[in-house]
C-alpha cells in the first residue's frame, strides 16, 4: 500500500514538472517572456538616456559657467591693463600739457627780463587793471593750494571710502581749474606791475627776484611731491576701497595718502613766505614808503 502511494506521488510530481516544462516552451509563453524582457529592455534604455542626458545637460551647463567665468576673467585681465594704460597715458598728458605751460609762461618772462618789455602793448594798460588782476591770481592760487590742503586732510580724516575716491578723481581738476589758472594771472599781471612801476622786470627792485626764486621752489617741491603722487594715492585709495579692510570702522588709509599732507603743508609755507616777500618787499619797502619805519633795518 505504501509503494503504491509513493509511486502515486512520484507520478503527479512528474505530471507537475513536465505541465510547466511544456508550458515554458508553449508559443504563447515564449511571446509573452520576449514581450516582458523587450519591454524591460526598453524602460532600461530610456532610464539609461534620461540619465544620460542629465548629465550631458549638467556637463554643459557647467562648461557654460567655467567658458563665463574664463571670460569673465579674461575680461577682468583686459581691462584692467586698459584702466591702467588709461590713467598713465593721462599722466603723460597732464605732464605734457604742465611742461607746455611751464615753458610759454617762462618765455614770457625771459623776453620780459632781457628784451625788455613784451609786448609792446603791455606798457599801455592801466597799472590799477595790473593790480587788480594781481590781486585776484594771488587769490585763487594760494587759497587754491591752502584750500586743496584743508581739504584733502578733512577726507582723509573721514576715512570713508566714497569721499577719498571723490577727491582723488577730483583733485587734478582742481589744480588745473583754479590753481594754474591763478599763477598764471598773478604772473602776467605781476609782469605789468613791474612795468608800469619800475619801467621793466629786468630793472625791478630786489625782491621781485626773490619772489621768483620762491616761486622756482615752489614749482620744483609741487611737482616732485604733489603732483607726482597724484596718480599714486589714486590707485592705492581704489585698492584700499576694494579691500575688507575699508569696510572696517577706523580702517586705515594708505600711508601715501596720509603722508600727502606734510608734504602739502610745506607747499603751504612756500606759499605764505611768497606773498610774506610780495607783501614786506624786502630791501624796497623804505624807498616807497619812507614815512614808514625800516622792517628790516
């Protein structure tokens, strides 16, 4: 009985085996397992582009930023070269166009000194228009340099950043609109002083000299000390600016621009020891004034 039972089994097992080996190689089976495998297959492929193309789309848009950015910095590294040449080329030409004004205006007064005076219309013009035009040149080109002085201590003392750049970018105009303008009209004019007064520069009395070699060393200490550093204080003031450092309270300026300010108090002391000349007239006073007591003895 029990061989029997085991053989009944042995039999539906292998009834079993041999429905699902036939239904395996069945015609409907096989479409169905190549129909599931094709489309897994597909959703694999699609899965693999999407992919694909989101990093093909993330390479791109990082080479996008890394081309911006190179162009950005190439950018950067031309124009700063460009800003640079552009400040120097002004130089040059603000240093050409003071060499020009320096050498007519000592032409002028080399004719006046040697040939006498020059020109000819010059003997005609009323002393009181001379003086008057001395007066005002005197004006604008010593409060000019007092003023520029004061000034430039004021924003450096304030030490904001917006302030130091404004006076910086505008400080050249300054001198080329107020200063220069009035040294030129106190010369010229002074010239006629000497002319209707004295008959000449080159027979003038002692202190006109003395108030030109003043000026000489003037000229010589403003432009090696003032306006050579111009340029200077500008860049390190844009780069002071750009750095944290400026953001901080009581930041520290550069030591250009706060050593700019004894050198322009000296400028200051020439220009005081001018007009002091101009104005005592130092070993001509008495002959003009002889109800005067002698200032120098």
């Amino acid at each position: 009985m029990a061989p029997c039972r085991h053989a009944l089994v042995a039999a539906v097992a292998a009834a079993a085996a041999f429905s699902n080996t036939a239904d395996a190689f069945a015609p409907g089976a096989t479409k169905a397992f190549s129909t599931t495998r094709i489309n897994n297959v597909q959703t694999l492929s699609t899965s693999s582009l999407h992919i694909f193309s989101q990093k093909t789309k993330k390479e791109t848009e990082d080479m996008k930023i890394t081309d911006m950015g190179v162009k950005e910095t190439k950018d950067f590294s031309l124009n700063l070269p460009e800003e640079e040449n552009w400040e120097a080329d002004s130089k040059i030409v603000e240093l050409g166009l003071l060499l020009l004004w320096m050498g007519s205006l000592s032409g002028f007064i080399f004719a006046n000194n040697w040939i006498g005076p020059w020109p000819e219309a010059m003997k005609g013009v009323p002393e009181r228009i001379y003086f008057t035009g001395h007066m005002l040149g005197g004006m604008l080109f010593g409060g000019g340099v007092i003023m520029t002085t004061a000034l430039e201590w004021l924003c450096v003392k304030n030490r904001q950043p917006a302030v130091l750049q404004f006076y910086f970018d505008k400080v050249p105009l300054l001198d080329m609109a107020v200063v220069l303008p009035g040294l030129t009209l106190a010369m010229i004019s002074g010239t006629g002083l000497c002319i209707t007064r004295y008959g000449g520069l080159g027979i003038a009395p002692p202190h006109i000299p003395v108030v030109f070699y003043c000026l000489t060393a003037f000229a010589a200490w403003w432009a090696a000390t003032d306006l050579a550093t111009q340029g200077t204080a500008m860049r390190a003031v844009d780069e002071w600016v750009a750095s944290p450092a400026s953001k901080e309270e009581g930041a520290k300026v550069p030591d250009i621009v706060e050593n700019r300010f004894w050198s322009n108090i000296v400028s200051c002391g020439f220009v005081i020891v001018l007009y002091s000349v101009m104005v005592l007239k130092p070993g001509t006073l008495p002959q003009y004034t002889p109800h005067l007591p002698n200032f120098f003895g």
